[in-house]
C-alpha cells in the first residue's frame, strides 16, 4: 500500500509525533510512505521516509490513501477533490483525515466565541471529500456525529513509540532538574502553556501541597508570563520551574516522581502515552479519553477545575506503589504500536470511496 501522509508543516506538534508513528508501523509492516507538507519551519523534525514539500496537485497522483492531518491539508483535498487522485491501478484514491481536537469546545477557548465557531463550522466543512474521517476515541466520534454521517466516523487510538532505552539528558539539563528537584518530590508536566491545558488549576494545587513538593514545567506558549505571575501570586515561585521548550521532553519522564495532565480539554494527549510507557505515577483530569481508556487503578483521576481534587489525588497516587506499573501494563496491552497500526490498517482497508 502506499500512503500519502499531509501536514501543514514539519515542525515539532503533536499532529506531526502521530504522522512520525504512522509512518514508522507503516514502514515496519512493509508499507510504502511520502509525508508531504505545505510550509517550510525553521526547526523540521525528522521522518522515517521520504519528505516532499506540496507543490503541484499532481504530486498526490499515484497513491492508495491520502492521509491529511490538520486544516489546512483539508482545505487543500476539498479544494482539488474534484479532480480526484488514483492509484497505480487506475483506482480512485482513498481520502483519510484524522480529527485531533474537539472543534468547537477548543476553538472558542483559543479563538474566542464568534471566531471559534466560524473556525468550527469550517473545520466542519474540509470533512465532505474523505472517504473516512478517523477520532481519537468512541467518545469523539459521539461528539462529531451531530455534525458527520456516522458511516464516515471511525475511531482509532493513539500510541507512543519511544527507544527502548531513552536518550539521556544534557549535563546541563540534568543538573538544571536535579538541582530544582533537591530532596524533593518532583511533578511534572510537558506541554504547550495554555489555559487549556490546565496550569492555572495546577499552581492553585501546588499552593494546597506541602513544601516539599515542587513543579516543574517543560514547554512554552504564549500564556507563559500570566503563569509565572500567578505562581509568584501564590507565593509558590520557588517551587515552580518554568523550563521553556524542551527537545524531546519526554526525556524528563524518569526524573519526575508524577506526571500531571490538568487540561481541560484533549483529543487523546501524546504526553499521557508517553508516561504511561514509560510507567509513570499520572495524575490526570477526567477527560473523555481518560475516562474512556484508563481505570481509576491505573491513573489518579480528578474533576476539573476543582483544585483540592488536584491536590488530594497527587498525595493519593505518591503513596501508591503499584500505578505507574498497572498503567505501563494497559499501555503495552491496549495502546502498543503494533494495535495503532492494526487500527489504521483497517481503516485503509476498508474506506469506501464516497466521491
């Protein structure tokens, strides 16, 4: 099968960490994969295939599945579907797109309400050409059934795939945490800084937990300056380290005594995944796909944005010895690659062309 993966750009983003897993089981399981992109960046990541910047609607010919991520490759397909892609065989190709967000609820958050929901009802609209639109959850699909046919709407999860052994952090990275940590328990989160992701509701917890813990911040965002005011608000400055961006900061994993996931909102969180692979103690929000993938064994769960909660699940889950393993162990079972490709072999398989 070849497969054409679509991207805006080939920056660090989630989106693109999900197109780095595709094509990796893809290419594992004797697959043949481009990516494509739209707009050069400053800083591209690598892919374990061939990279070709979109020039010409003719770059699409040839393939079996094009697979777009994002709006702006959606645009691009609903804009040139008419003159529809095949294959080597003379086939029509298959169009798949996968939904990363729940449009409404996270576009009013970052756009505001009116430009939210003209952004939300276009997002809406760049679904019409695919054959196949996947969700990161069955909840998402319960969500964009309102607006999707259902024979569309198809779910697969997320995965992670990490070194068997991860990259060591820089001296200078590894004394900057360890040094913040000292003889303390250390939480950590790795994220975008938006209010979306829940770090105001997690500074308020902080300033309800004992001295001796302390957060510690991998990632940056335009709401950054707000949270380091806050934090100092609280009186809890010192026992916040706003790390700015990170390269791979899943490297921090083994260094934080829990990871926290406070958002408000998610499709189905990459930074979740890779705690839960590398068998880490997760606090996490109740969110759909939390609710929908893990027990309450296996993560400490909390309702949003009850800071208190917060607070009494980190303490909660310190003491437990055995959650970071039981969440390793529903990883490997439910969310290992090998069921990520098999999910969205499926999905290849059997997508109906619907133009």
């Amino acid at each position: 099968m070849k497969i054409a993966y679509l991207t805006n750009h080939i920056g660090l983003t989630g989106v693109n960490q999900v197109i780095r897993d595709l094509v990796h089981v893809m290419n594992a399981n004797g697959h043949e994969c481009r990516v494509f992109y739209m707009k050069e960046v400053e800083r591209p990541v690598s892919f374990e295939c061939e990279l070709l910047k979109l020039n010409r609607v003719e770059d699409l010919d040839g393939y079996d599945v094009i697979h777009t991520h994002g709006i702006w490759p959606e645009l691009y397909v609903l804009n040139h579907c008419r003159n529809r892609w095949k294959n080597e065989n003379g086939k029509r190709t298959k169009l798949v797109t996968t939904l990363h967000c729940y449009c409404f609820q996270d576009f009013f958050d970052l756009y505001g309400r009116l430009k939210g929901f003209m952004l939300g009802v276009l997002y809406l609209i760049t679904k019409l050409p695919f054959d196949k639109v996947v969700c990161l959850s069955r909840d998402m699909v319960k969500y964009y059934q309102k607006y999707i046919p259902e024979k569309k709407l198809t779910y697969a999860y997320n995965t992670r795939i990490l070194d068997e052994i991860i990259p060591a952090l820089t001296d200078a990275e590894r004394l900057e945490v360890e040094v913040f940590k000292g003889s303390g328990i250390l939480l950590g989160m790795n994220c975008v800084l938006l209010y979306r992701k829940g770090i105001d509701v997690m500074l308020k917890a902080m300033a309800l937990l004992p001295l001796q813990y302390k957060l510690f911040i991998a990632g940056d965002g335009k709401e950054r300056t707000a949270f380091e005011q806050m934090a100092r608000d609280l009186g809890i400055s010192d026992r916040v380290h706003f790390a700015g961006m990170k390269k791979d900061a899943y490297r921090y994993l083994p260094y934080y005594d829990i990871y926290v996931l406070p958002s408000r909102s998610e499709g189905f969180p990459i930074s979740l995944l890779e705690a839960a692979a590398c068998g880490c103690k997760v606090v996490a929000s109740r969110l759909p796909a939390v609710e929908e993938c893990f027990s309450e064994e296996e993560i400490a769960k909390f309702d949003m944005p009850d800071e208190r909660a917060l607070a009494d699940a980190v303490l909660r889950v310190e003491i437990d010895n055995e959650m970071g393993t039981k969440l390793k162990n529903a990883y490997q079972k439910k969310y290992s690659p090998q069921r990520f490709y098999m999910h969205y072999f499926n999905v290849y398989s059997q997508a109906k062309n619907s133009i």
